[in-house]
C-alpha cells in the first residue's frame, strides 16, 4: 500500500446531465438545470425552483427487482456507482470483495418512498406498507444497497452532515485506504428529496429563494443574493490506494487527494469567529501546501449574503485578496446537500484534466467588499494543479478538500 488516494472512476447524476461525459459538456456550455417540478403543482408553496434531474429511466439500469424496494434516492446512488466502477473499469470479481468497500453521505433518506407508505399506513392500515420501508427511507441505505448490487464487503460507513456531508464521506473513504484497510473505495453522496413532504423540508430552512425566474434565483457573491435553490442528484467516486491502482489499470486516474479537514462552528453567540478558515488551514497543512499553490477553489457558494460574506471573509484571509480563481458552478444544479461537495469535487477534477474553469451562471456581479476573483458567466482557461473544494452544512459544518493532478 502506497500513501497516495487517488480518483480513478466518476459517476455523476446532476440536473444539467447524466453520466460525466454529459454533466461536463452541459456545464461548460452554462446549460442550467433548475425549473419548476413536473410531478405536481407547486405554485401554492411559497418558492417553487429547484435542480431536478429529467429524464431518468431506472429500469434502464437497473433490474426489475430493485424498484420495489429502492427510493428514487437510491436508484441514482446505484446508477452513479455503475458508472463510477465502469469508469474506473474495476471488474468486481477479480477482486477480494472484502478490500473494497463504500461510504456515502445522505442528509435527507427515501423521502418519496416513505411518504407513500406511510399514506398507505394511514388510509389502507398496517397490512398494506411495504416491508421495504424499515429501510428504503433510511439515509445509510445508499451505502448498503451498493455494497450489496456490487459484492463490496470490506470497510462501510455513512456520514451525515447536511451539505458538508459528502466532502467528510470522501475525507473518511481516504482515510480507509491510507489505514490499510482497503485499496477501493465508493464514495461520494447522493440527494433526492422533493415530493410535497420532501420540498416542505426544504422551505422550512427559511432560506429558499423565493424568486419565479430562475435567472433570478440562485446568485452567490451577487448584490442581488436571496437565497439557495435545491437540487438532487451528486456524485460516486471511485477512490484507490495509488499502488493498487497501479498493478490493476494502466489508465491514468483523473488526479490526487492530498488534503481534508472538517471544523464545527463554535455557538452563534461566543463571539468566536467561524470554523470555515480552520479548514481551510487545516486541509492545506494536510495537503502541505501553501495557500499560493492552490489554483482553483470551488466554492460553498450558500446564496445569502450572510453566509456568503463569510466565506469571501475566509477565502480573503488565507489567499488575500483576488489571489485565486473562484467558481460556483452549482448555480447551475442548485445546492444537492450530500451531493453537493462530491459533484464539486468532480468539477475540480475535470476543471484540471481541461484546463478550464467552469462559470457562474446569472452571477452579473460580485459584492465589492467580498474581494473575490469569481469565474462569471463565461468557462475560463487556466493550467490548474490543485483545487480546494469548499462545503457548509447547516449547524455549523465546515468541511474543505483538496485535490492536485497527478505528477
């Protein structure tokens, strides 16, 4: 076993694409994701916007036996794994199962999927709930689901830390294989939540633009700032021991995990600052970095102009000000909770494997305060050899990643 974590399969489910292939052409081309839902009329709730995936047919993928007992959350977490093994072009059974295993992050659960049988408990009786609820509906069911479809029985484990949660699942999926304890690894997060029961969680975060157009909606570091738009999907990564990887493909992998580090904000009333700098100081000594070899950094980019102050306060202490590219390219999916830092992470890695950085979408401008360099509206070509990727989680996560290019 080597030292080195090294990424050598995507799977990526978004609103702008599925597959990597499809997800990175529509995100260079600004191709945004976000609109009304489909499934039912919204226009009584007080913000209607949201990332959603069209247009995916699971019993395209999957066979027929999972769909009864799979959430629409899982069946994206097992195509996204799919994808990200064929990627990796890992052949499971040439492998001891029990050195590769899975970690996930899932904020949210089955929501669709439990809200059905519970309408079934309600008005049917007892008699009529699927006995796939005592699971569909738990967030960890990611995690065993792909374990099980792939034969994974080595290391498993779910971390749940709303937004942040997906960087901390491939923080902990690293630290499995620098242990020894593996030598590949799932990992990544997924999110879907947005039937009725599931969209009213969203609202009662309180901070869900309320706007109709969604060139208005989503506009981190903007003057015009009025909150997140959701999203589901994510990514699944497929991490290895960089030795390992080795004498099993001779395919290049798409790059390098060199730092993590997660902080919990202290409570709002200490007086304390933040935990989000700590992270970032602490992923750069991990990575042992100087903040002016980070190229790129992918941001958390909330959407309030609170919160969104703080992270530009962040980036301006350990960088200075406009020292380093900035990119929110979520503004074209929505903020996928568990999702949200893996699909990062896979803009970081492609950003680097190209050599361009993606763009805001419908970001006109940048608060002048801020001191930002945020990448607006068109892809910017730049050499990049290391990305920080950045994620918040409500209650106080903080969580930074960094990823450099192969040598």
């Amino acid at each position: 076993m080597s030292s080195d974590t090294v990424v050598t399969g995507l799977g990526v489910v978004a609103p702008n694409g599925l597959g990597t292939d499809d997800f990175w052409k529509a995100t260079l081309e600004g191709t945004c994701g976000i609109g009304e839902p489909q499934e039912y009329d919204a226009s009584a709730y007080s913000a209607r916007l949201a990332g959603r995936i069209r247009d995916f047919a699971p019993r395209e993928h999957l066979p027929g036996r999972l769909m009864p007992q799979t959430d629409r959350v899982t069946r994206l977490a097992l195509v996204a794994a799919d994808w990200a093994l064929a990627d990796a072009e890992v052949t499971m059974a040439e492998l001891d199962e029990f050195t590769c295993g899975v970690v996930t992050s899932n904020a949210t659960g089955g929501f669709e999927f439990s809200h059905r049988e519970m309408r079934k408990l309600w008005t049917q009786g007892p008699g009529h709930v699927s006995v796939y609820q005592c699971f569909a509906w738990f967030y960890a069911v990611n995690t065993g689901q792909i374990s099980i479809r792939n034969n994974m029985r080595g290391p498993g484990g779910v971390l749940v830390a709303e937004q942040a949660g997906g960087l901390d699942a491939i923080g902990h999926a690293r630290r499995v294989l620098r242990r020894g304890r593996a030598r590949l690894m799932l990992t990544g997060g997924v999110e879907s939540s947005f039937d009725p029961w599931g969209w009213v969680s969203h609202l009662a975060s309180g901070t869900v633009s309320e706007a109709r157009d969604r060139t208005e909606a989503y506009l981190p570091f903007d003057p015009r700032a009025n909150g997140y738009v959701p999203g589901e999907g994510g990514a699944i990564l497929a991490l290895e021991d960089a030795g390992a990887a080795r004498g099993r493909t001779g395919r290049s992998p798409y790059g390098r995990i060199t730092g993590y580090a997660a902080t919990f904000d202290p409570p709002p009333a200490s007086g304390r600052p933040g935990g989000l700098r700590r992270a970032i100081d602490a992923a750069l000594a991990d990575a042992r970095l100087r903040p002016d070899q980070i190229d790129l950094v992918v941001a958390d980019a909330a959407g309030t102009a609170a919160l969104d102050a703080e992270e530009a306060a962040a980036l301006r202490a350990v960088f200075g000000p406009r020292a380093v590219p900035v990119c929110a390219p979520k503004t074209m999916v929505g903020r996928l909770m568990a999702g949200a830092g893996p699909l990062d992470v896979v803009y970081g890695l492609l950003a680097m494997r190209d050599g361009v950085i993606p763009p805001a979408v419908h970001v006109d401008s940048v608060v002048d305060d801020y001191d930002i360099d945020l990448v607006l509206t068109e892809p910017r070509p730049c050499d990049i050899a290391s990305v920080l990727v950045l994620a918040r989680g409500a209650g106080g996560f903080n969580t930074a990643l960094i990823a450099e290019a192969m040598p």
